[in-house]
C-alpha cells in the first residue's frame, strides 16, 4: 500500500476519497492534525495514533518526523 507524508498531503488524501487509513503522531501539536483527525472520522477512515512524529517518519520510510500520513488507494 502506498503511503503519503504531511498534513497537506493526508488533507488532499481524505478529501479526495483515497485515503483507506489515517496515522497522526500523538506528539503534534493537536491544532496542527485536529482537521486531518476530524475529517477522517466525517469521512469513516479509521484513524491510527503512533506515540511519536520520529516513530510515524520511520513507519514511512523518511529520515524526518511525521505529524501525519496515510495509506492511499494505488
């Protein structure tokens, strides 16, 4: 399954209807991911917390933290 980085990105994903699954990182700043957390549950895409953005960055394959990402219809 393909995976996409960043807020903007996961935004554009859920909005669209690709996402299939939502990863937010429990240490961003809630104001930052509340609208990507919100609009996944509108949306019914199951939304999944990983402990840190360091963790979710790794998770993804990136050499930087992630606040959110998600798993998108190839």
């Amino acid at each position: 399954m393909k995976r996409i980085v960043g807020i903007k990105q996961v935004l554009k994903a859920v909005e669209s209807g690709v996402a299939t699954r939502v990863f937010v990182a429990e240490d961003a700043d809630f104001s930052a991911v509340e609208k990507v957390i919100s609009l996944a549950k509108e949306k019914e895409i199951e939304t999944v917390f990983v402990s840190t953005r360091a963790q979710l960055g790794k998770k993804c394959c990136i050499a930087v933290g992630a606040a959110a990402a998600a798993e998108v219809k190839e």
